[in-house]
C-alpha cells in the first residue's frame, strides 16, 4: 500500500491526540453510569433511612432507574442515528449529571425516584451511543472491520 492509500484510509478514525482524549471521555461516562447503578444498590439502605422511606417504596430508587435505561435504550440509539451520535451521547451525559445534582438535592423520595428516572435516561443514552462513537474513533484497520466493497 503506498502513503496515499494509508493516508486515506486512516482518516476514517481521529488523530492520534483527539482518539485518546475520545475514548477516555467515552470510558469516563460509562463508568459513571455503570457505577451509579452500583453505588445505588449499595447505598439503599442509608438512603431509605434518611429519606424515612419503607424498603418497600425504597426500592423504586433502584428500580426506576433501571425502569427507564432499558425502556430508552434502543430508542436512544434510533434518535443517535437520526442526530448524531456524538451529539446524543454529549446530550446523555448532560442530562445524567444534571440528574445526578437533582438526587444529590432530593429533599424526598418522589423526588429521587423522578430524579434517578432522568438518570436513566441518561444512562440510556451514554451505553449504547458511546460504544458506536469508539467504532468512529479508531480507523478501520485498527478494529479489524472490513471495508465495504466498492463496485
């Protein structure tokens, strides 16, 4: 293959200095959202506590979170190809850190579990999108995928 060839086919993925920021941004954001499930489950207790909530009505915090993400998974998706991926994912992390601030500030737990909903949605959007915005960051050759064959 001459220079040209690689030229053009590297293209198709960022710069060296612009990939490496991408996927630590992409990584940072599904570790958070994967975590914040997690840290949830781990905290319901002393959250119910402070909330004077039953555990019966505690568990909606864990369960309208999940309600949500796999409700607005594939369709999170579908809007991320219509607009863009990167534009949704950066819309999904928005959303998940204003959420995140909304049930830091939930004075009672309607208010978390419509909090932890929005969080959801996020989340909805950052899983799936941030994995199809590493397949635009890296180029072809890297990811083993095959061209498309031209005719």
């Amino acid at each position: 293959m001459n220079d040209n060839a690689n030229a053009v086919h590297d293209a198709d993925g960022l710069p060296l200095p612009r990939r490496c920021l991408a996927v630590a941004a992409i990584l940072g954001a599904g570790v958070l959202v994967v975590l914040d499930g997690a840290i949830a489950n781990i905290a319901l207790p002393n959250i119910a506590q402070q909330l004077q909530a039953t555990p019966a009505d505690a568990v909606w915090i864990i369960t309208a979170y999940q309600l949500a993400v796999v409700m607005f998974l594939l369709p999170a998706s579908a809007v991320g190809e219509s607009f863009g991926y990167r534009r949704v994912f950066a819309g999904g992390v928005a959303l998940f850190t204003a959420a995140s601030v909304l049930c830091a500030l939930a004075p009672s737990l309607p208010w978390l579990v419509a909090a932890r909903c929005l969080q959801g949605l996020g989340s909805a959007a950052v899983m799936p999108l941030g994995l199809a915005l590493l397949r635009f960051t890296y180029p072809r050759r890297l990811l083993a995928l095959l061209a498309p064959a031209e005719n």
